[in-house]
C-alpha cells in the first residue's frame, strides 16, 4: 500500500524535474542565440517552451527581455506584466518589466512598477537604484536622490547608488558628497566601463570643493555632524591645494586628513569604511600608488611615467586591489542635506 502512495509522489518529481530541464534548456538555447545576434530566433524558442511551459516565470523573464533587445516593446511589456502577476515573481521581474517601460520612454508607467516592486522587496537596493533612475528621466531629481539614498541605507555594498548620486551631487553643487560617494564607488567598482568617468568627476569635484574657502565653511557652518567634522578636517590642510589641485597636491592633503582624523575623537564617533581603507593603504605604504590611481585622469601621460618610475609600488597597489574586497558595513549611514 505504501509504495502505491509513493508511486504518484515519484511520478510527480520526475515530471517536475523534467519540466525544469526543458525550461533550462530553452532557456540556454535562446541565450546562444541571442548572444549570436539572432534575437527572432532566441524568442522562437522561448515562444515554443511556454506552449509546454505556460506562464512559467524563466521562460516571461526571457521573453520581455529578449524582446526588449528587439526593440519590441509592446511584447516585452506584455510579457512582464504576466510576470510580476506571477505568486513567485522576484525583484528581477520587477526590474525586468521596469526596463522594459523605461526602453520605450514610458517613464510614468516604469515609475510605478518600480514603487511596486520597493514596496514588496523593501531590501533590495537594486531595485531602488534603477526606481532613482526612472524618477530622474522623470524629471523628479531631488526624488530620484531620495531613492538612491535609500538604496545605499539599506545595503550600503551596492555600487550603482554611489555611482548616480556621484553625479548627481556633481551637478547640484554638492562636492563634498560627490567626492566620498565616488571614492566609495571606484573601491567597489574599480574596473568597470564606468570607473574612469567616476575617476574624472572626483578630480573635478576635488577642485570644486576647494574653489573657495566659503565651500567648505558652509559645510562646517551648516552641515550635519558628519559633514562638518570632513569639512573641518579638510580645511586644516587647504593651503596644501592653494597652489593648485593636482594629484600630488591631494596626496599631501588626503594622508594629513587621515593621520588627523584617525588621530581624534572622529574615527570613534563616525567610523567610515573608506577612511579606513585610506588608513589601510597608508600603513601599507601603497597609498601615493592608489592616489595617482585615483587621479589619474588629470595627465595620462604623467600618471605613465610616475607609474614606470615607481613599478614595485604599483604592483603592490595591484595585487591589494584586485585582491581586496570593499564592503561598507550597513551601520555607516550619515544623514546630510
């Protein structure tokens, strides 16, 4: 008697798993295909596996974004909306969908996936990177600061937050902020297509900040705690930048800011992972390789020679970096205006 109970349990596991191979498999077909350049044909097979397969959430996934590819968007909507619907639909379906909108510039319709999709994962700071994204093409910026702002409270070791708010406090006056979120994000995210554009912009804001002495009083004035002892930290050392802002010139600033800070009361009362890593590299003696790293993009050509100069160094700094993992502990949040 019992093994006839186990009979349509066995059954039932074997169709399962033979269910879950047929999506895998179509899955892998039409990702071929797709990376070959043949998306008609990728979407074929998906097409064909969801007649076995009906609202399976792999095979939605694959079709809203294959058509996406395709430029199809009507499909690749359509798809995505049967996809969220789904009881097991994840963050991906919402990201997914959400991409789908912004790709055909419904940036209204994206906007309301994405709240829908925060407010069921609350967690995922994936997904609020992209909700800021589609608040900003949205013509909503200080909304989309607020999103990316909290993608970064609620998991701090996620790159793209830093990278937006990089260049959004870039192009709203904020230097202060633009400068620690992009030195954050290039510990991250240090050889990705997008590092040397977050590298330029810190040179730039690096000059912005110490312009004029009213930029930094105004953090220390008007700031909260945290910005105001940077601020204040900062402004011991500006007259090493007063003939010019170079990468040799913030060498010297930055290593005296570190041995300050950790040297008060500041490193107790507001830990900061990547003051840290700039003690770290200090000890380490790697720094001045990490800075010309850093700064690079203000001459190419110098940076090469420096770096032909100076290549123990710059092989120490490499094999930290490639070696070193950057992660920001989730108790490191600061409010600032």
């Amino acid at each position: 008697m019992k093994k006839l109970l186990l009979l349509p349990i066995l059954l039932l596991g074997v169709l399962m798993t033979n269910a879950q191979a047929g999506v895998v498999d179509a899955h892998n077909q039409a990702m071929n295909k797709a990376r070959s350049g043949n998306l008609d044909k990728a979407l074929s097979i998906i097409k064909d596996a969801e007649v076995n397969f009906p609202n399976n959430a792999s095979l939605l996934k694959d079709e809203s974004f294959i058509s996406t590819a395709k430029k199809d968007y009507t499909n690749a909507i359509a798809a995505g909306r049967k996809l969220i619907e789904l009881p097991d639909a994840d963050e991906q379906s919402y990201q997914i969908l959400g991409s789908a909108y912004r790709a055909d510039s419904k940036y209204s319709e994206a906007e309301d996936i994405y709240k829908r999709g925060v407010e069921k994962f609350p967690n995922s700071s994936l997904l609020y990177a992209e909700f800021g994204q589609t608040l900003n093409d949205n013509n909503k910026p200080t909304a989309a600061a607020k999103a990316w702002e909290k993608g970064i409270q609620i998991n701090p070791s996620i790159s793209s937050n830093y990278y937006f708010l990089t260049k959004y406090y870039a192009q709203h006056n904020n230097p202060l902020w633009s400068v620690l979120y992009g030195e954050i994000f290039i510990n991250i995210e240090s050889f990705s297509q997008r590092t040397p554009e977050i590298r330029d912009t810190l040179f730039n804001e690096y000059n912005a900040l110490f312009a004029t002495d009213n930029v930094l009083q105004n953090y220390i004035d008007n700031g909260q705690p945290f910005e105001s002892a940077v601020a204040s930290t900062f402004a011991q050392f500006k007259d090493m930048v007063s003939n010019g802002v170079t990468p040799e010139s913030l060498y010297a600033l930055r290593g005296q800011f570190i041995v300050s800070w950790f040297n008060s009361d500041n490193a107790k009362k507001f830990p900061y992972k990547l003051f840290d890593r700039q003690q770290q590299l200090l000890k380490l003696g790697i720094f001045d390789a990490y800075n010309q790293w850093v700064f690079a993009s203000y001459n190419e050509d110098q940076f090469k020679n420096w770096a032909q100069m100076n290549q123990g160094i710059v092989q120490e700094f490499s094999k930290f970096q490639k070696a070193s993992m950057f992660k920001v502990p989730e108790a490191q949040y600061y409010a600032h205006k």
